[in-house]
C-alpha cells in the first residue's frame, strides 16, 4: 500500500518532500490535511484561519459543499473526455460565463491562468497577422503567468533572471500612464494585455480614466483589448468580472484560479468575431472543460446567485477596510490600503516577510507580494467574526513588530 489509514506527521511528509519533490516552491514548515470554510488545520491537529485560500482559488472557502457535492457526482459519472466529443457541463457553463459578461462571447477552456493568457497571446496574432502587427503592449508590475508566452509579458525582470532571452513581441509600459501606452504603439501593435487591477504586482488599482482610455486606443488603432481577470474574475470584486466595474468592453478576457471554486480550471472568453480566430488545429488543452472541473465551475456559480455573495464581496471589503483604516491611524508601518470587493492590499512601510511568519505562528495566514504589500484574497462568503478575529491578530503582530 503507497497510502496508509493513519495521516503522517508534519515532520515526515516534510522530509518525503523535502527528498523527492524539485525545491522550486518556497513552503513553509506546515504540513495541511483538511480544510472547512476559512478554516484549515495541520497533521498535528492546528488550527489556522485561512486569509489566502488556495492562492486566490478558494473564492468559497475551503471544501463548499455544493462543490463537493457536484464532483462528488459527477467523479462517479464522467471525470474527462477529449474535447473531439461534447459535453453538457462544459456547453452549459460556457453559456453561464458568457451570459455573465453582459456582451457575450464564446469560451475556450484549459487548466490554468498562464494557459489561458497563452491562448489570448495567440488570439492577438493571429488577429494581427494580416495586418504584419504581432506585437502586445504589457504594463510594468504585471503578472501572466509562468509559461514562455506568459512570462515574456510578465514586465517583471525578476521572474526573468536567467531564462533570457524572453520571446519578442512584447512592449512594456508605465503601469497607469496613458501617454506611454500611446507612445509605445506602432504600425506592428496587435494588441493590449493587462490586469484590470493588478494582483502579484501589489493590488494596484487603474487610475480613473485609464482602462477606459486604453479600449479608445485600442479602438483608434485596430487593437485588441486583452484583459487577466485570472485573480480578479470570479465575483472577486463584487462583480463577475472586475471590468464590469469601469465602463469598458473587452474584447478577450481570461479567467482561472476561483473560477471553479478550487478545482484547476481556466479559460478565454472572446468576442464571437475574435473566437473565431482560433480554429481546429491552432490551440488545445487535452484536460481543459473537463466534465469535472466545468460541474465545480457551475456548482461556485448557483452558490454565488443562491448566497447573494456578489454583495457580500463588497461587505468583506469595507470590514476589512475598516479594520485597516485603524490600523493605519495606530501603527506607522501601515502606509497605503488598496481594496476593491475580496481583492486586498496593506501596503506597508516595511518588508512584511516577518509580518507573513509572526502571523503563522499566532494561526492566521496571509501572504506577502511585491515584498512589502499584504494581499489577502479571503474567501466572499467569511463570516464577520472571523474577519475581526483575523485583523485582530494582524493588527496586534503589526504593533509589536520592530523592522
């Protein structure tokens, strides 16, 4: 028997790891078993509340029952098939996503987020590609993903050290600046790809008038507007997709990582004349829209419409803005908060590695990005008190912190 009846300890698990998995992941010392809610607890039987589930993926907490019950089903049914058969979980969750952007569009499913901007990539030239235009325009502190594609548009040096060269064809620009977008385009210009709000660059919010006036450049030069909801879709900002807060239309969009609900799926959602582009033989994903994955993606969208937690993405941003706004007047470590619905940032005035390890040892995990920024992406439906709890623990670890 490779598994055993009994859970191993942390210390075990951590050594098997340790000897047989590539160190390309930084972990820590913890070794997880089960998940409920906001709540996760370790070999040992800890305890800790969850601010970060799954990386941005537990838009609904760890294990949702309606989820667990659709692939609880469905794993007994169908798990996969290749996409040269049809299925009805991926026709119909196709049309859900669709119906949900209020302009339509069709779907094109994979695994992951860096998959999905891979095939958005390839939309873009083979949009341009009658026009000799093959070139996209990516903005400072992005993030796309690990893939070559992906990390060439990615406009930060450091996840490129020592993969040079990166893939030509991409631009990149001052984040928020319209003026430098408009000098960078020219005559091989395909196409715009950035995050409505910025995710592993530090929760950076568009400033006004920006992504609209990004679709009119788009517009003005035959460009398309690419858009990575990969951490903001989903009902994380307390709308299905994070441009619907801004009045633009998209002409490609790209999901994944809460998009069913923890379980790996991704996607593309373009407009029918830009879908078009991608015809048999130009782009595939063997295990993308798999029944399983499409049932967890339809189960997290019933729980949203059921639970009203479009809304209630809104609520758990204001109370954690409150929260911080407290802390801010309390502590000089706390230099800027930037919220829009579950999507959070703390950005403080000094690295916040050991405000992430302080925080752990008390049982509350968060995480850290662009070394000095909080990101927490909670799950929408946490109830209040665990909200406080939590930010009661971040707060007392910030003051007694001495960088």
């Amino acid at each position: 028997m490779i598994t055993t009846a009994d859970t191993l300890p942390s210390v075990e698990v951590i050594a098997l790891a340790k000897k047989y998995l590539i160190g390309n992941y930084t972990r820590y010392p913890v070794c997880l078993v089960r998940g409920d809610g906001s709540w996760v607890w370790d070999a040992e039987g800890n305890r800790y509340l969850d601010f970060f589930p799954g990386w941005g993926c537990g838009i609904l907490g760890h294990c949702p029952p309606r989820i667990v019950d659709a692939v609880r089903d469905q794993v007994g049914t169908l798990i996969h098939v290749p996409n040269s058969w049809y299925t009805e979980p991926q026709a119909l969750l196709a049309q859900a996503l669709s119906e949900r952007t209020g302009w339509g569009g069709q779907c094109f499913f994979c695994n992951s987020g860096a998959e999905a901007n891979e095939a958005a990539i390839k939309l873009a030239r083979l949009h341009g590609k009658p026009h000799g235009r093959y070139k996209i325009i990516t903005m400072t502190n992005s993030f796309h993903g690990r893939t070559f594609g992906a990390l060439s548009a990615t406009a930060q040096p450091k996840y490129h050290a020592g993969l040079e060269p990166m893939l030509p064809g991409f631009t990149y620009t001052q984040h928020g600046s319209l003026d430098a977008v408009a000098r960078a385009i020219d005559s091989e210009t395909a196409a715009i790809l950035l995050e409505p709000i910025q995710g592993e660059g530090g929760i950076n919010m568009p400033p006004p008038g920006y992504l609209e006036g990004l679709r009119e450049l788009c517009d003005r030069n035959g460009m398309l507007l690419m858009l990575d909801e990969v951490q903001t879709g989903m009902g994380r900002t307390g709308k299905w997709y994070a441009h619907q807060h801004w009045n633009i239309v998209p002409d490609v969009v790209t999901m994944a990582k809460a998009l069913a609900g923890g379980v790996a799926l991704g996607g593309v959602i373009a407009k029918p004349e830009i879908a078009a582009l991608l015809k048999p033989g130009t782009h595939a994903a063997t295990f993308g829209g798999n029944p399983l994955a499409c049932r967890a993606a339809l189960a997290t969208i019933e729980t949203f419409e059921d639970e009203g937690l479009l809304e209630r993405a809104l609520q758990v941003g204001e109370r954690f803005r409150s929260h911080f706004e407290q802390m801010q007047l309390q502590s000089p470590l706390v230099k800027e908060i930037r919220i829009l619905g579950a999507m959070i940032g703390l950005e403080l005035n000094c690295e916040g590695a050991a405000i992430v390890a302080k925080c752990l040892a008390r049982g509350l995990l968060i995480n850290c990005t662009h070394g000095t920024v909080i990101r927490l992406l909670p799950a929408v439906n946490i109830p209040d008190d665990l909200i406080d709890d939590g930010c009661a623990i971040l707060a007392d670890v910030l003051a007694q912190h001495q960088p």
